[in-house]
C-alpha cells in the first residue's frame, strides 16, 4: 500500500469511528469507563438502561477495539483499549462546551437589545 492509499484508508478508519461514537449512551459508557474497568451490571446501573442495551454498545465498541475485555468467573469487565480515546473524549466535550457557551453569551447580549427597543 503507497502512501496516498495508506491516508486514504486511515480516512476511512477515522470516519468509522467517529461514526461509532456519534452515540450518546456510548460517550456516556466511554467516561464512565475512563474512571475505571467496570462490569457490564456496574454500567448497567450507572446508566440506567437495560442491559441488552449495555451489551449491544459494548460489543460495537469492543469490535471497533475502543474497549477491551476481562473475564473474571462469569463476569466479564470492561476498559478503555487506548487511553487516547478517552482523551479525544474529554477535547471533544471541552469544545462542545465553549460553542455551548460562546452560543449562551450571544444570546444574552442580543436579549438587552430586544428589550430595549420595547
């Protein structure tokens, strides 16, 4: 594989992960397994959802290698494959949250004007 076919396909990859992770139950699981491995129960009660919904993001999750597992008896424990993950987690939340912002600041200096016309 050059290298024109070896970025293009790490284009690809990306956009397959991103997409993976355009889930909000799946970012929610990914900063709760970025505070440590936790069971499939663990993170069925935190987030307050079935757990055939747990296990059906898990198994996405763990097929695209963002998670990985540990079996301990009949249990089976789940991480954060590549802590890389979790940080382009948390730059992604923190820019979500400054357009949050910057958009709640807009509105509060238009709302002045708007009442200062009536």
């Amino acid at each position: 594989m050059n290298r024109d076919e070896l970025r293009k396909e790490a284009y690809k990859l990306h956009a397959r992960v991103c997409s993976i992770m355009a889930n909000p139950k799946r970012l929610e699981m990914i900063e709760l397994l970025s505070e440590g491995e936790k069971s499939v129960e663990a993170l069925t009660q935190a987030m307050n959802i079935p757990k055939a919904n747990v296990s059906q993001h898990l198994a996405m999750l763990r097929h695209h290698n963002i998670v990985v597992t540990r079996k301990e008896g009949l249990r089976v424990f789940y991480k954060i494959a590549n802590p890389k993950v979790t940080q382009a987690c948390r730059l992604m939340r923190e820019v979500t949250l400054e357009q949050l912002n910057a958009g709640k600041q807009a509105i509060a200096a238009v709302r002045p004007a708007k009442n200062a016309r009536r």
